[in-house]
C-alpha cells in the first residue's frame, strides 16, 4: 500500500520544527509556519469524522487555540509537533461526541477510495467500498483511528503511540486486533 509521505519527516525536519516550537513559546507570531503546515491535515482528520465542514473548522481553530495556549507544556520527544495536534484534535472530538453521538461519521476522502483502488483493482470496487464503509462505521471509534492512521495515513506505530498515549507495542498490538476485527466483520456480511 502506498502511503503519504506528508506524515513523515526526516530527523532534521523535527529539530527545525522543535526549533519554531521554542521561539513560539515566547513569541506566538513564529506559530505561523506550524498552523500554516498542519491546518489542512488537522481540518480532514476532524472532517472525516463529523462530515461538517464548519463544525470541523471551528473544532480545527480549537485545536490550535488549545496548542498555543499550552505550548510552555510541550516536549519534542523526536516526534513531529503534529502527533501531539493529533492528540488535542481526538480529545476534541471525544468531547463533541460524548455531547452528540449522532455526529460520528466516517468519511473515506478520494485519497483513501484511490490506495483501495490500487489494492484492490476490481470490477465490483464500488459494491466493496459502500460495504467497507458500512463495516468500519461498526468500528469502536478507538479502533477505527488506529487503522486510519496505520493503513490510511501510514504512520509509524512510535507516532500513533505518541498521539495516543499508549505504548509503540501497544499501539501495534491495538492495531492489529482492530484490523482483525474489521476482517471478521468483513467475512461474516460477504
């Protein structure tokens, strides 16, 4: 499966990141460039969950109002400033769905509709995909956002370790129960 390599950065990007991080501590206007990378990926990540744009907007502001307000608590632990954006972004949404849980929806963007597309060329693509659709909305949300991250986004396991505050093994062991679960599912409606 061919992953995005927008998640992914060298050692050198995360130390020039850590470096912004540092200054805007002491002087917000240098959050600019964070906000500026991260917006759009936090604003899908809330939109493929609430399918509401100006509710994920307003949800995505919140996440970087929160991450300025808190930022004199971050700690670079080698990891991109976007797994702990990632975390405030899926407290946040723990929140609105503790309040509506009418409002959880999964939305497959085009990006993951296409690698499906790639894994598995067939006629009966479009029959396979309402289905998958079907099937993950059965997911516990929890278990969902592993596989998204894993499969979808193609992180490394140390990163949704990080957003989730679980252990990298953990977050491997966590993942692949989610995953067979989903082929269970996947087995027993075919």
């Amino acid at each position: 499966m061919k992953h995005s390599s927008s998640y992914h950065q060298t050692p050198e990007q995360i130390d020039y990141e850590s470096k912004i991080i540092e200054r805007s501590k002491t002087d917000p206007n240098q959050f600019r460039p964070i906000y500026d990378k991260y917006f759009g990926q936090i604003m899908q990540y809330v939109y493929n969950r609430l399918d509401d744009k100006s509710m994920a907007a307003d949800i995505a502001q919140q996440v970087f109002l929160k991450a300025l307000k808190n930022l004199a608590k971050y700690q670079s632990r080698g990891l991109p400033f976007s797994s702990w954006l990632y975390r405030i972004a899926s407290n946040e949404l723990n929140s609105v769905f503790r309040k509506n849980a009418k409002l959880k929806t999964i939305n497959l963007s085009n990006a993951v509709v296409n690698t499906l597309q790639e894994e598995m060329p067939d006629e009966d693509l479009i029959e396979k995909i309402s289905l998958l659709k079907k099937i993950i909305k059965q997911l516990k949300e929890s278990d969902y956002r592993l596989i998204e991250l894993r499969f979808f986004e193609g992180r490394p396991f140390k990163e949704i370790s990080e957003m989730l505050e679980i252990t990298e093994n953990n977050a491997k062991v966590k993942t692949y129960r989610a995953l067979d679960k989903l082929r269970e599912m996947l087995v027993t409606t075919h």
